[in-house]
C-alpha cells in the first residue's frame, strides 16, 4: 500500500509526479471515464468549500487507485475553482482545504508534520520533542490573528525559533496553506477546457448562488456604515474577509451593530461573507450576545475598554479629541446635522 501521504496531503510536491507516473494528463483526468470517481470528489470538495468551510474527509483504507483518485481530485478541484473564478470561491476553497490539513496533521507524526511545514515554507525543528518554527514565520503567517496570545512577545522563542502548542502550530500551517492558494488561483484555463469542465462548474455555480442569496449582505434601513467608528469597521472587514476576530472584537461588534437597531439575522449576513461562515454557529453567538438566548443584552464596551483589550484600530482625529469614550457615542456624533456635529464634553 502506498500513496497514502500524498493522498492525505495532496498539496505535497510528490503527488505531481505520481500523477506524472501513472501517466495522468489534464486531457484524461478531465475526459476519461477511468477517472470519473477522481472528478466526481472534485467536484466535492469544492461543494464542501461552499456548505461547511471545510473539505470532508473520505477513508484512505482502500487500494492504491483509490487513494490516486483522491490525489488527483485536488487538481481537479483547482481547475473548478479556477474555471468559475469567483473571489469568494476562491477565498472560500482555499480555507476549506487548509482546514482539513489543520484536522489531518493532528493525526500525524512529527515527520509528516515537518514534511508538511517544509512544502509550505515554513522553517521547523523538531528539539527535544517539541516542533519549532522561525520566529519570521510565525509573525508572516500569524498576523492576521489578532488575539493578544498570538503575539510574538506572548511566545517562548529560542535562538530566533518559537514554541507553540501543536493546536497552534497547525493553525500556523493553516494559514500559510490558504496564503499559498488564495496566491496560485485562479489558475489560466483555456476556453476549450472551461467547455469540459461546464457540467460541474454549472453545478457549483449553482450552490455557489443559493448560499449568496441566502445570505445577502445588503443590510437596509437607515445604518450608514461608512459612518461607523474606525474600530468598528476595521473589524467588520475584517469578520468579511476571513479574518478571526477574537472574542472581544465579535463581542464588541456584534453588540455595536445590536445598538443601533440591527436585528440579528442582518448581523449573520454581515458575517456571511467570510470564507469560514458557518450559519449555525455564528447564530448562537450572535442571538446570545443580543440577549436571544439567556435574556442578558449587552452592550459595546468603552473606548477605554477596547484599548485595553486590543480592538481599537486605526483612531481617527475624531477619536483623538480626547472626547471620545464610546464607539456609539462617534456613530451619534457623525449622523448629527454639521451645525451639530460637536463631540460630547468631559
């Protein structure tokens, strides 16, 4: 039995030349009946992407082909992704397949793990039982984790390598996966190739549409988030764009855009669009934190607070008056009339 890494992984350099090996061109992964089972999984794991932000996981326990079927099913899946170039696809596969690595490589060894980090460019040692990565690494791959733990100065470094719990390491590689295809899609398909591939982007088109339409960001009524506190818009781009806010800041949004009247099924749309949405999740917190379930309704915390907590992004004059010490109390401000427009006194 073989191939089993490679079919685990399939990202890994070794799986281009076991698909050299079998002779797997892109005429016949893409025509042949022979590999029907490998575009049908494509396919997959592309609707995966779309429903839950992660691609299932299918038993390698079979023979050799079916472990080369999922193999080349990832390719496959590129060139789906690539052929319907969606933004919000590509966004959206790229996190669903650094996902599923992040759950397998719990499940590896410490060997399989250093392969992994080498493929993603990730400088590992592995001292005295204890994976390692170059601090320069971490903060390239960390940076969009805003939680104070995941700062460099909250890291055990030594000689220039940081030590992090395994949880935490493979997030690292998570994300340094994700980078490296959000960067390589969408890849160039010829005309003719998009013809061949039309039956299966037509169906990912498909359910691609139904969960946009089910989760519309159009938010109505009379909210003008341009108007919103830097703070507070810094962190709904960034819940849009596939970053993870920390608790706080979901907390201190969530409970922000409650404030001024959103209901809390406009506030999952706002969520929506980001790469790792899930409805059901997202809905708990938010209904908890509205005060749906358990009857507590809170409310954004002060300036102050979001200062000591880290979420205070990109202040503006307007915040730097000295003045300010609510992000609603900057919302109220900026919808007065101009004659009014006066920040409140000490």
């Amino acid at each position: 039995m073989q191939y089993l890494r490679e079919a685990r992984f399939p990202f890994l350099k070794e799986c281009s030349r076991i698909a050299e090996k079998n002779d797997i061109a892109v005429d016949r992964l893409t025509s042949s009946p022979e590999y029907e089972g490998a575009r049908k999984r494509g396919t997959e794991r592309v609707l995966d992407a779309i429903r839950n932000s992660e691609v299932s996981y299918v038993p390698l326990t079979g023979s050799d082909y079916d472990r080369l079927m999922e193999i080349v099913s990832y390719p496959y899946a590129r060139m789906l992704v690539s052929a319907i170039n969606d933004r919000f696809l590509t966004r959206r596969y790229a996190l669903a397949e650094s996902a599923r690595m992040n759950r397998l490589l719990g499940e590896e060894t410490r060997e399989t793990v250093t392969a992994v980090s080498k493929e993603l460019g990730v400088s590992t040692t592995n001292a005295g039982g204890e994976l390692r990565m170059h601090f320069t690494d971490f903060i390239r791959f960390s940076v969009r984790i805003k939680s104070p733990e995941w700062k460099l100065v909250n890291t055990e470094i030594h000689n220039g390598f940081v030590t992090l719990p395994k949880e935490r390491f493979y997030r690292v590689l998570q994300n340094a996966l994700q980078d490296r295809l959000e960067e390589e899609l969408p890849l160039d398909i010829p005309n003719e190739l998009k013809e061949t591939l039309k039956k299966d982007t037509e169906h990912v088109r498909v359910v691609l549409a139904e969960m946009k339409s089910k989760y519309n960001p159009a938010t109505g009524g009379d909210i003008k988030m341009e108007l919103f506190p830097p703070c507070m818009r810094f962190m709904l781009g960034g819940a849009q764009n596939g970053v993870n806010l920390p608790h706080s800041g979901r907390f201190a949004l969530v409970s922000f855009l409650h404030s001024l009247g959103m209901d809390s099924e406009r506030i999952l749309t706002l969520f929506s669009q980001s790469p790792d949405f899930d409805a059901s999740k997202s809905s708990y917190q938010i209904r908890h934190i509205t005060g749906e379930l358990g009857g507590a309704e809170y409310t954004p915390p002060e300036c102050s607070t979001m200062k000591s907590y880290g979420i205070c992004f990109e202040p503006d004059a307007l915040c730097n008056s000295g003045k300010m010490k609510h992000p609603l109390s900057y919302y109220r401000i900026k919808t007065l009339p101009p004659q009014e427009k006066r920040p409140p006194t000490k």
